[in-house]
C-alpha cells in the first residue's frame, strides 16, 4: 500500500517528529536540519522588518539554515516564494500570512513533503495543515485600544456623550476580527447606556475595514466620515488598530484643521509601538496609545518551535481551544500585549532596548509612498 508522507504526518507535528525518530526498517528516517522558509508579509509595516531579520537570526545562531521572503503585500507572490522554498527542501515553513485563506494549496503541497507549518502571528485559515500558531493574545489588543478610550474620556465620571469612530484592520487577516471584537466588547456597554455614540452607524468589520492595513486607505475613509458626520460635530476618540492606521487618520484630522495635540483632537490609539508613532506619543502629536507586542519574544517561539520539533519534542503550547482556522483548533502559544502611553513608552521601549531614543527621534513615515503625494 502506498503510504506518502502526507498520511504519516498529517495534523501531527510533535508525534511526527518522535515517530521519525523511532521509525522501523523500510520507513522514511531523514534527520531534521532545521532548515527553515521564513514568508513574511511586506517591508512597509516596520515590525515584519525586524521580525524576519530576527528569525533569520535566530535560526542561523541554532546552526540551522533559512531562507528569508517578503511578500511585498501581494498574496499570489507569498504564495509563488512559499512553493519555492518548498522546492529547495525547507523542513520547516514560519509564515505571517498576506491573505489567511490562500495558502491552502501551496501547504497541501508543503505537506506532502513532510514540512511542518508554523502560523506565525496571523492565523492561516481554512486548510488542515497548519501544525502551531505563534501569537499574541490578539483579543486583549482591542481590549486595550478600548480601555485606552475609555479611560482617556473618563467615562466613569462624565456622561459624554462622547462620539467614537471605528476602524478594523484588513479584511483577509484574519487578526482583525480578534482586535475589532475585543475593541467592540469593551465598549460596548458605554454605546448601549448613551455615554459613546458612533454617529455614522458603522460598526461591522467590513464596513470599517482598511485594505492591506494601509494608513493612506485610512486617511481617505477619516476624510470621508468627517464630511459625511463630523461638519458640526465633534469627534472625541478613534479606535485604530494599528500605527500605520493611525498615522493617516491623525493626517486626515490634520487637513480637516484640527491640531494634534490641542484639545480638540481625539483620542488615537495604535498598535505595534512603531518608532514614529512612539516619537507622536511621546510628543502629545496626535497618537495617544499604541499596543506593544515584543516580536522578539514572539520571534523566540516561533525559532524555540524549529529547534524543539529537530530535537525530537513537541512544542509547549498555551492555548488549545481559542483559534479555529475552519479546520480544527490550532495549539498556540499566545504572548500577552502591553498598553503604551506617554507614561510608559520609555521604560517599555527604551529601557528595554526595543527602540532607541534616536531612532524614536529620526523616525519617518515609512508607508510614505502609499500617500499621494507621500508624507515625509
Ligand atoms: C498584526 C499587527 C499588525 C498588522 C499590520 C496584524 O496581523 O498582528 O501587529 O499591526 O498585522 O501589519
């Protein structure tokens, strides 16, 4: 009977590494090297910049080899740089996906070859062969940017009411739906008894979502929602989900006149603690919060996985019964997400050498080229 590699390893990953070890005459007994594909999704978001060149780093440190790709946002081009990485032999593949529901085909055929899946902070949705999922606990970020708003309107003092505006991230990531849910959850009491208002109605994920998670498709949709409800009104807080948002929505209240930093301005919360929204924090420029996600813990668990499954182990997990990908409930390792404002931007960020204070001060805007004409 034909067995292929596929049947032996299916959905298995830890038990697949020990029967390799302990295989009989006749079986497949190949060592693994550690050799690993590492797909990330685009350069103009700066945390996959350093997040690659840390799993590459980390990998080559254990002696392993790695082959590192971004995918330029382009979905069809991740899934072409995955195939080949697959056809040059990788053991292991470590994937931030662009689109979570195209990658079906190209991991069936990572798996036939026997290649362990590792969803590396975006959940790869829709296929059965995905073995781990690195993350971070994605729900309590919205919870965060959430809380963050509240405080900040001090809602537990002052009846408002208070108009908020909503914006979820990219449609095909499927993170967006935790941050957008865990933001929505934590206010949705205050919508309900009147304190916050969303005056233009939208509060679904399709109708806040903001393509490629890109800050000039934000600045456009601020710009909108100011004509359409915000003439005479005033805008009190926004809950964005991620820097780059952010940013085009603070540049979009800015032509709109207000002046960030001024009372006036919302509330802007983030995530991602990128450098440039760090230096607006700290400077009361606009952005009031971020979300911190130490991706070089998260880089850790992922390169800790590799190293466990070549030493013959499963890797430790945390999370069992959280992320369904269609398939099955994928075992994650979830790290937690920390809350950044200008009370604690430097002790977490500086002090804990994740940015320095130069790079904090000669930030620029690096989704510069999606503005029309570019920022910067
Ligand atoms: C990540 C966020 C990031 C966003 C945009 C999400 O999948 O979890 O950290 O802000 O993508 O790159």
């Amino acid at each position: 009977m034909y067995l292929s590699r596929r049947r032996l390893l299916y959905g298995t990953a830890g038990v697949a590494a020990t029967s390799l070890a302990g295989c009989s005459a006749g079986e497949e007994t190949t060592e693994l090297t550690g050799f690993t594909g590492i797909s990330m999704p685009t350069k103009t978001s700066e945390r996959w910049d350093i997040e690659g060149a840390a799993l590459e780093k980390q990998l080559t440190d254990f002696g392993y080899q790695a082959i590192l790709e971004y995918g330029d946002d382009d979905p069809e081009k991740q899934v072409e740089q995955i195939q080949g990485m697959v056809d040059q032999g990788v053991e292991f593949l470590i994937i931030a996906a662009i689109d979570n529901r195209s990658l079906g085909e190209v991991l069936a055929s990572a798996k036939d070859n026997g290649v362990y899946i590792i969803s590396y902070d975006r959940l790869i949705l829709d296929t059965p062969d995905v073995d781990y999922y690195a993350s971070f606990d994605n729900y309590q970020v919205g919870v965060l940017q959430a809380e963050h708003i509240l405080q900040r309107l001090n809602v537990e003092e002052e009846s408002g009411p208070f108009n908020v505006e909503l914006f979820s991230g990219a449609s095909d990531d499927s993170n967006s739906q935790y941050f957008f849910q865990g933001g929505l959850d934590t206010l949705e009491r205050y919508t309900y008894d009147g304190t916050i208002r969303i005056l233009s109605g939208q509060t679904e994920q399709g109708e806040t979502s903001t393509e490629r998670w890109s800050g000039a498709v934000a600045m456009e949709r601020m710009t909108g929602l100011m004509e359409d409800y915000y003439e005479d009104e005033r805008l009190d807080a926004v809950l964005c989900p991620y820097d780059g948002i952010s940013r085009g929505v603070i540049y979009a209240l800015e032509d709109w006149g207000l002046t960030p930093g001024s009372d006036d301005f919302p509330v802007i919360t983030g995530q991602d603690a990128e450098a440039l929204s760090i230096q607006l924090i700290r400077d009361g420029e606009g952005q009031t919060q971020t979300v911190f996600k130490d991706t070089r813990d998260l880089a850790g668990v992922a390169s800790g996985m590799v190293k466990t499954i070549v030493g013959g182990s499963e890797p430790e997990v945390n999370d069992l019964g959280t992320y369904d990908n269609g398939f099955k409930f994928v075992p994650a390792f979830l790290l937690e997400p920390v809350s950044i404002d200008e009370s604690n931007w430097q002790e977490e960020l500086v002090d804990s050498e994740y940015l320095t204070e130069e790079e904090i001060d000669d930030a620029v805007e690096p989704q510069a080229e999606e503005y029309d004409p570019p920022r910067n």
